[in-house]
C-alpha cells in the first residue's frame, strides 16, 4: 500500500513557503494544507475572479502572508519575492482556462510564459528557495488523438493557447533550471496534473461548478463534448504530490525535471461517467447530451502515465473517480447547507490522509 502521499509535517514545520495563485480553487487549497502542516505561508496573486471564491469562504487570508501581485510586473514580483526570501515556490498563478484562452490569447500567453520567467527570474535574484514547483497542465502534449498516455519524455505541444501557453512556459522552466537555478543549487521541476475537480471551485466553463450551478437552480446542464476522456482527480491529489515533489527535492535535487500527476492510466473517464456519478450524488438533476460540434476545439482524449511518479516519488492515486466526485458533490452540497467552508476543506484532508489504497495495474 503506498503510505507516503500523506505531507510530512516534521518537514514542513516552520519552512517558508510561497505559492503564487493563492487565491485560486487550488492555490487556496494547497494554501490551508500547507498551513496545517506548520508552514509558514505567503501568497501572491491577482484577487479571486469567481463569485464566490474558496479564499474568502475559507478565510485563507487570515493563514497567510496575502499579497496581490500581477506576475505580468517583474519589478513589483521581485520585490515581494525579495522581501519574502521563500524556502520552497509553488507557482500556481496563471491563467487557467481553455475557453477564456480563446477570446484572449494576448493575456494568456504574457500570464502563462512571460509570467513564469519574471517569476523564475525573481527566485534566481532572491537566493533563498531550495526547491521551485511549477505547475502547468496534462494539456502540454503534442495531442495526436490516439488512445494512450503521454510520458513526460513526449513532445509538447497546443493547438489552444491555453495549452500552447503551458507548453511553452515548462520550455521556459527547463531553460531556468539548465542555465540558471541548477547551479545556484535550487532545484526545479513541473507539474503536469489532470482534471482537477472538488468543492471550492466556481470557475467557468468548468464540469463540475457547471452541474452544481445549473442543478442549484433547477436547471438544465448542456454537456458539450459527453464523450471526451480525461484523467480526471480530487484536487487533493495532485496537491499532496506537489508538496511530496518537493519535500524529495529538497532531499534529493537531482530529481529535478517533469512528471505527471494523475489518476491510474485505465481509470480515465469519461465527462459522460464523471457527470452521471455527479448526478448520482445530487440527486434531482437534468442533463442534455450535447454531439460534440458546439464550441472550439478541445482534445477528444488525453490520458497521462504516471509511472515516473510512481518510482521516483513514490506518490500514487488514492481517490478513485467515485470517490472523487462523491466528496466533491458532498462539499458543495454541505457548503449549501450553512456549513463552514475550511471545517469542510479540513474534513476532505483528514478524510484523504485516513484512506490507503492497494496498489494495482497502473
């Protein structure tokens, strides 16, 4: 059984970490985990663009060192990273959307590429930080459409510019960590995570905060693209293997480089299977089965191989998708109710470290 994906608090104890996009779904997660473990922690960002957010629900800016900050600026960035002098970086600022990369591509790119150098460039002037992870997307891939998973050693590429923005910011990052930040004895990698769902998330576009909104309000939920496939996990997966990822590069910084982060290889689903278990779990809920024509182009398979992580982190899927998506509509649901949104994201984390899962196929 794999027993190492729960963060150590020992480690993480009084480490000063920073994580841009803190007030993201899940920046703001990563944010109150990270504090549970006794870390110090600061954040700089942008202020939330949904209505509402996980940061104000959860209160996050009360646990951290809150400063808002467009990465797009290079001076202001530097500065709050000089003043913060970081042990470990998570760079979680970006923009995130496929659909909103369309109607402006010019932001997308400047955020995602010119964004992460000006913060890459920041933590090669600081001289404190050990460890940077920076997080992109599954998306990064050359998608040829073909059924099977991508290896981290497969060519990048996107035809949103979304995905060509993430693909072009991990060159980015590569180049920082050969030319620049190996040597100066800080070690960088990428984080190349599937379908994140869970509570907290009110973004566009997105499957899950769609069928909430939509079945809040006793409305219809219109499914694009049913059959399309995604690796898709509770956000506290990838969230528990950014910070195993670096507690393994502060121990060992030759590990630096790519890995994927991801559900096992054969439970990739459907958006049909993922919005029938969300169903499920709602209870009264309408859907309308769209044929794939609506909209831009969106990759119609895309599934990731996780084995690097497997080996070298040790980190492997707990949630499967039922679980997922069972915890996931519980939350919003009991976030409905009246219940208190950190008590709840609290309850997800104690709820994730109790549950072991046997190993099986990858």
């Amino acid at each position: 059984m794999n027993v190492q994906l729960n963060p150590d608090p020992l480690f993480w104890q009084g480490k000063r970490v920073l994580v841009t996009g803190h007030t993201g779904f899940k920046g703001a997660w990563m944010a109150l985990l990270l504090h549970r473990l006794g870390a110090e922690v600061s954040g700089i960002s942008l202020q939330p663009i949904t209505t509402p957010h996980l940061f104000g629900l959860a209160r996050v800016d009360e646990l951290v060192d809150s400063r808002l900050c467009d990465i797009r600026d290079p001076n202001s960035l530097a500065a709050h990273v000089l003043e913060l002098r970081p042990d470990v970086v998570f760079h979680l600022a970006a923009q995130a959307l496929v659909r909103a990369s369309y109607r402006e591509p010019l932001q997308t790119f400047a955020t995602n590429v010119q964004g992460t150098a000006n913060l890459l460039e920041a933590v090669r002037r600081v001289g404190t930080a050990k460890v940077v992870v920076a997080i992109t997307t599954d998306k990064v891939y050359q998608n040829l459409e073909q059924p099977f998973p991508y290896r981290e050693t497969d060519a990048l590429g996107g035809h949103d510019p979304y995905s060509a923005s993430k693909a072009a910011a991990e060159i980015v990052i590569a180049s920082y960590r050969d030319a620049y930040l190996s040597a100066d004895g800080v070690a960088v990698a990428s984080a190349r995570a599937g379908n994140v769902i869970g509570g907290g998330d009110w973004s566009e576009d997105r499957l899950l905060p769609d069928a909430v909104r939509a079945w809040s309000a006793g409305q219809t939920l219109h499914i694009r693209r049913p059959q399309s496939i995604r690796p898709w996990q509770h956000v506290l997966e990838p969230v528990a293997a950014y910070l195993r990822l670096a507690q393994r590069l502060f121990e060992e910084p030759n590990l630096a480089g790519a890995y994927n982060f991801g559900p096992r290889t054969h439970e990739a689903a459907t958006v049909r299977d993922v919005v029938e278990l969300a169903r499920a779990a709602f209870g009264e809920a309408r859907v309308i089965w769209g044929d794939g024509a609506d909209g831009p182009h969106e990759a119609g398979w895309l599934s990731l191989e996780i084995a690097k992580a497997r080996h070298r982190l040790d980190v492997s899927p707990r949630w499967t998708l039922a679980q997922s998506v069972q915890h996931t509509m519980a939350w919003y649901r009991r976030q409905q109710e009246g219940e208190d949104a950190r008590a709840l994201c609290l309850h997800d984390f104690e709820s994730f470290a109790a549950t072991t899962r046997a190993e099986t196929a990858p």
